[in-house]
C-alpha cells in the first residue's frame, strides 16, 4: 500500500508515536503573529521559559491590526516585536515591512514541498499549496513548538479531490472551492486533509492554488495540499536555485512528495468545472452558496477586495480588469488592501492602483484588520459587504453585518453595479 502526501510528510518528521495514532513531528517553520504569540510569549516568560528552539525557523509578522488602531493591539505588537527581538528572530516583519502573513511568508520563499509548518492561526493550510503539511494550531500546541520545535498530530487521513473540466469564463479559483464546501459541507472535511489534484488543479497558478487551501478549513480540514510541480519550483526558484542545479533537479526532488498510485484515502469527490458559474455565499455559513445570478441585485454596502484568500497580485489584476474605465456605484465604498508590500509595489507598477483608486476604491496598506472586522473596513449594523475574504460568519466584519464571499472578478463588478452582480457585464468581452 502507497502514502499519500501528508504520510509521507509524516514519515519524515516522526521523532515519536503514541499508540500508533498520536505523532509527534519535527517542525520546518512556525509562523507568528500578534493576535494569537502574545499570549503564547506572556506564558512562557511566567513559566520561566522565555526561549525558542530555534529563531532562524521562526518567522513572525504583525498582520492583523497595522499600524495599531488602539493601545490594547499596540500592546500586542509590542510583546511580539520584543519577543523577536529579544530571541534574535531575523524574519521578524514590522510596521512597513509587514503583510498579510500567509501572503507574506510564502512570497518569502519560508514554505517548500515536504514541510511541516504551524501557526496559531485557522487560515495557516494556506501553505500547503506548495505540498506542504501546514495546520493552525491552538495556544499550547504553539507555545511546545516555540520551546521544542515539535507537534503532535493525529494520523492522517485524506480526502482527495479532483477537479476536471475547463474553467468557464468568470469563474476563478474562488469559484472551485466555494463549491467544494458547498457539496461536502462544513463539516464534510473535519479531521482530514485535502488533496486536490486533477488537470484544473495542475494548470493554476500558485496564487489560485492558495486559495483553494486557504478555504480548506471552511469545509473543516486540517489542512489543503496541492502536489508540488514546475509551477511551484518557478515560484520558489529564486529561493532554491543555490540548492539545485536546475529547475528539473528540483522538480525530481520535490516529485518524491507526490502521492502514491496506491495511496488509500479517507474519501473521494470528482468535481467538473465544466459548467460551473460564478458562486457567492447567502447566510452566515460557508457552505451557504448560491450562483451569483441568483443573487444579482442584493444591495451591498462595502466592497472589499483583499485578505489571505484574494489580497495577491493575481487576484488584484483579475478585479482592476474589471474596473478599468468604470466608477463604483455612489451607493457603496469599496476598500482594496494588498496582501503584503510586494503585491502593493508591483500593483503600483502596473498602474493598478491607480484604476482602483480613479474608480472610486480607498486602497490600505496591507493588513487583516477589515476580514476579522477589527479595522480598516469593519462594516456598521445592518450593512452588507461584498468581500473576497473567507468567512461570513455573523459578524465577522462587524456586529450585526453580513458577510457576502466571492471573486475578486465578482466583487470587482458588484461594486460598479452597487448590488451583486456578475462579472462578465464588465470584463470587456461579449
């Protein structure tokens, strides 16, 4: 019998098994920051333990609130900026330098095919794009793997997904996994990892493929693992490229993290894409998703266009596209934050920014302040937000709100029409 992906990862980072079923692996990265470290840094400084097992495989980053809306979050930036500097953490990501962390960290070349990653955040499966074991974790997990370097896992067991077809025109990455969540539904994942794999899944970009395992959670996984291939060793080459002698040596070495053919797994679903059309959330619950052509003409307040989920560059060509040559709707604000520096840098090169900001948007500094409906965004009581962000919870982005997921394509498009609407009215073609 074969491994899938995650065994093997597994197999490669086990120091230690409890009744067959618990394992404790060895850590290639744990990523911080200062919603969730603070607590971690005040319980180990009482504890007598102010220490980190390592601080070169330590990257941390204040994300969530930036610069500090308050004196509470400037307290929680403060303890993590100390901390690293305290500890010598090199890959520490201030007030300037800083992004949206599962933005920021893989566009710094911290994540590889074969990694075990953890952080204190839901969102951190992001990182399994690249063929990565990646997971959030709670406060203790992460206050052990800052002292130790090591995690306990459950085995793990993996539900693949294989995604076939040709991406109709308006559908994007977004599309795909709100429509995995819709079939399997919030809980359809729980416990498991998610292999997506398929033609579809091979032809995206890394940018698409994060986002599919950014959303893995939603549906209750662990985390979401793509096979790494000569789209992931491109996006990493300037990072490895001293490690191999060229870009096929790379891809043979990270081929070994390929499931194999006899791999067993947990559960299996076949999607199409064929004849998918654009999707939005309705409700308070990600599985909660109709065609946009269902929703078309829902009123909306705030547009938002950003996050770990859609704040990259792939994402901001795809809504200023859209935009170009057009005005927002007077009847709605629309709020556009770049994921990390990089994108904001290279997105003012292109002159997006500028269409974004002569059709009427604001656009922030990178941060995650309006998705968790902190700042930067956080919408009134009653309002409604169109947001390419990956959680419409009740009152995700501010009490009493309501949250509608989409592309950043549809987004785009609904804040021209002041309602929710479809992008391919706008995108220029017939």
């Amino acid at each position: 019998m074969g491994y899938t992906i995650a065994e093997k990862i597994f197999n490669a980072h086990r120091i230690d098994t409890i009744d067959n079923t618990i394992h404790v692996l060895t850590l290639d990265a744990v990523f911080c920051h200062e919603i969730t470290t603070p607590i971690v840094i005040n319980d180990l400084i009482e504890k007598g333990k102010d220490r980190v097992f390592d601080p070169g495989k330590i990257k941390a980053v204040i994300d969530h609130v930036t610069p500090a809306k308050d004196s509470k979050t400037a307290e929680q930036g403060k303890i993590l900026r100390d901390w690293a500097h305290r500890h010598g953490i090199r890959d520490f990501f201030d007030i300037g330098r800083n992004g949206v962390c599962h933005a920021l960290f893989p566009e710094m070349g911290f994540v590889r095919p074969g990694y075990t990653v953890i952080m204190g955040d839901s969102h951190t499966c992001t990182h399994g794009a690249f063929g990565a074991f990646a997971a959030g974790v709670g406060s203790t997990d992460l206050e052990v793997a800052i002292l130790k370097g090591v995690c306990a896992f459950n085995s793990p067991r993996t539900m693949r997904i294989i995604v076939t077809g040709e991406m109709p025109r308006g559908v994007y990455a977004k599309d795909v996994i709100l429509s995995i969540i819709a079939n399997i539904g919030v809980n359809g994942a729980t416990n498991l990892v998610i292999e997506f794999t398929g033609p579809v899944i091979a032809a995206m970009s890394m940018e698409s493929r994060m986002t599919l395992c950014n959303m893995s959670v939603e549906a209750g996984a662990t985390s979401g693992i793509c096979y790494p291939d000569d789209v992931t060793v491109e996006y990493l080459w300037e990072f490895i490229k001293g490690e191999f002698r060229d870009r096929k040596a790379a891809l043979d070495e990270y081929s070994k993290w390929i499931s194999d053919p006899d791999a067993a797994y947990e559960k299996e679903l076949r999607i199409d894409v064929s004849n998918m059309e654009p999707l939005v959330t309705f409700g308070f619950k990600p599985d909660q998703v109709k065609p946009v052509r269902e929703m078309e003409g829902t009123p909306i307040d705030q547009v938002y266009i950003g996050s770990c989920t859609n704040g990259r560059i792939e994402d901001l060509r795809i809504a200023a596209g859209i935009l170009k040559g057009h005005q927002i709707s007077p009847k709605v604000r629309g709020v556009v934050s770049p994921a990390t520096p990089g994108v904001f840098r290279e997105a003012l090169r292109e002159g997006l920014i500028d269409i974004f900001m002569e059709a009427g948007f604001c656009v922030t500094n990178p941060t995650c302040g309006a998705c968790l409906g902190m700042s930067n965004g956080v919408l009134a009581p009653g309002e409604t937000c169109a947001a390419t962000t990956n959680r419409n919870f009740r009152g995700r982005m501010g009490e009493g709100g309501m949250v509608h997921l989409m592309s950043p394509a549809t987004a785009a498009a609904s804040a021209i029409a002041g309602t929710i609407t479809n992008s391919h009215l706008y995108d220029g073609r017939k």
